[in-house]
C-alpha cells in the first residue's frame, strides 16, 4: 500500500480515499480544502490499496483513534463491506458502500453516491429516466431514482443477467417498474418528450469512445446526465447541447458525495456549490 502523505502533515488525524488506480482523485482538493478553513487537526490523502492483501492490511490499520474514516472508490466499493462493523440501509441495499467512518474502533459503512446523484436534479420535474448502464454506479442511480418516486425507468445494458436481482429488489422495496431493454431495442425506440438520460457506463471517459448511436434523438425537451466529469465535456454531452438539451456532467455528483462524507467525518456541514467550484477549477488547471 502507498500514499502520498508528506512529513508536514504527520501531525493530525486521518482521513482519506482508497482505491487503485487514485493518483487523479479530486477527493483530496475538496477535503483538505474544508479542513483548512475549519482548522480541524486532519488531513486527508490518497491510499493506493493493490490488491484484496492489502485491503485487508488497510482495513484493519484503520481501526485507531488516529482514524477519522476514509472514502472508497473503483475497484472496493463492494469488497470493504465484509470488514464492516455496521451499515446503514442504503449500502445494504446498493450493495455497494462508498464512506466508511471509524468510531471507537468500530468501521461504520454509508453509501453517499446515490444521493449525491440527485443533487444537480433536486429543482427539477422528473416523470421518466433512461438509465444506460448496469454497472455500481448504476445502482446507486436506480436505488435514487426510486427512493425520490420516480416510477418510469428504462435501464439500458449489454448484458442484463448481472442486473435482474437488484432491479426485482428495488421494484419490490420502492414499487417501481423498471423496464430492461438492450442497447439494440433502445436504438429502436423513441424518446419521450421530457426524459432524463443518465449514462452510467464508462463510454466517454477515453477521447476515441464514440457515442452511443441514440444520442442524435436528444432534444430540447430532454436532461442528459452524464456522471463523467473527466473529460469536463464528453463527445455526447456537446452533442446533447448542440440539440438544445439540458446537460449535466458528474461533478456535482461527486461534489456532493463528498459534502456528505465530510459531514459523516467531522459533523460540519459544508458548503456542494464550494466543493463543484473546486472541482471544476482543477479539472481545469490539471
Ligand atoms: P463499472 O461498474 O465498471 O460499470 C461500467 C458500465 O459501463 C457497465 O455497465 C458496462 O457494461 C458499461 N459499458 C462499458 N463499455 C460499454 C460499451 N462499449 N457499451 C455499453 N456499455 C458499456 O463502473 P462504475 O463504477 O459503475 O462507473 C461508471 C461511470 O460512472 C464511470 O465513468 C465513472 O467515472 C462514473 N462515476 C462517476 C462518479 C461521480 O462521482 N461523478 C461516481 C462513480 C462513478 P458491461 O458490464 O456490459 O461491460
């Protein structure tokens, strides 16, 4: 396991994000940001955990006083679960836990992607969504959209024998009716006036992904919301804007997820709109 905690900040209680790759982690500018202003004893780093050995070794150093608690991302996001202590009702339905705080030795686990997913929508008048992909990030989309009432939903995928339990789960908890369709039969059909589009696969992420062939049938009417926030702008997102649609990329989500944590860590609320900016400043300059 490797970070890149400096000698300066040996000082002070730890927080931080785990995962492979993480050098590109935006986590730390938001973080240590809120901790500076607040002068809180801490600072927050990068962990590059390599492999489920060192998962393991990771997770049980943790369990300290020196521990504030730490985030979890790609590859973890399912495997830490077995190590923790206790979850709260979205990890345990998402299956997938994002946040873990470490109190009295004890790692507690929440997921705060899924509601970080809705921040950038909360304003807005939502009937149906398209949610295109069935990977984690997908789950906690679909968990979201349900909680906040959201009854029409199409998922989209290549391959949906990954995705039939948990979508049974979440029509059965949430009385919904998500709707599975192949990329193939989405290509056929017309979208609705009024639809939000989330892409939760990972098609936009490298400059050669080319767009899904729908794209061209986004309107004015429609949000597309793409979770990627790097590239800024995807190849589909400058498309949907060229037909006038509403677009969103990731960055609020991810600027939320991270107020939220901070707020599970050290109890102070802080400040999505700050943590967006922030993100968008070094997505910039990096
Ligand atoms: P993941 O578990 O690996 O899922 C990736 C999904 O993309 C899978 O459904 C996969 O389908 C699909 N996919 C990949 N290539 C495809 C293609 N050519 N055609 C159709 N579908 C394809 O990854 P994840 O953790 O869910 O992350 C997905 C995206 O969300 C990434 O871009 C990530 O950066 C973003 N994300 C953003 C935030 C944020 O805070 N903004 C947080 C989490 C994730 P198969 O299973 O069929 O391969």
């Amino acid at each position: 396991m490797s970070h890149s905690r400096d000698k300066s900040h040996d000082e002070g209680k730890k927080v931080g994000v785990i995962g492979m790759p993480i050098k590109h982690s935006k986590s730390p500018v938001i973080h240590n940001y809120f901790i500076k202003q607040l002068k809180l004893n801490a600072y927050y780093d990068r962990y590059e955990v390599k492999s489920d050995a060192h998962l393991d070794q990771f997770v049980k150093s943790v369990k300290s006083d020196e521990w504030v608690g730490f985030n979890v991302t790609i590859p973890y996001k399912q495997d830490v679960i077995k190590y923790l202590d206790e979850i709260d009702d979205s990890v345990a339905i998402i299956g997938a836990c994002n946040t873990v705080v470490v109190k009295e030795n004890r790692l507690i686990g929440y997921n705060t992607d899924a509601e970080g997913v809705y921040y950038p929508l909360k304003n807005k008048v939502i009937t149906n969504a398209v949610v295109l992909g069935n990977g984690g990030a997908s789950r906690a989309v679909l968990f979201q959209l349900c909680a906040e009432g959201i009854k029409n939903i199409c998922l989209v995928a290549r391959d949906h024998s990954k995705s039939n339990d948990y979508v049974k789960k979440i029509n059965d908890q949430y009385k919904c009716d998500i709707s599975l369709k192949t990329f193939e039969e989405f290509n056929q059909m017309s979208l609705s006036d009024g639809s939000l589009i989330i892409n939760t696969t990972s098609i936009g992420m490298s400059i050669s992904d080319e767009p899904f062939n729908f794209i061209n049938k986004i309107n004015q009417s429609h949000i597309f919301y793409d979770l990627i926030y790097n590239p800024w702008k995807t190849k589909m997102m400058s498309i949907a804007s060229q037909n006038g649609a509403q677009v969103i990329n990731g960055a609020y989500m991810l600027a939320h997820q991270g107020a939220l944590a901070f707020n599970l860590f050290f109890n102070h609320d802080v400040d999505t709109e700050v943590m967006y900016n922030l993100i968008k400043e070094d997505s910039h300059n990096g």
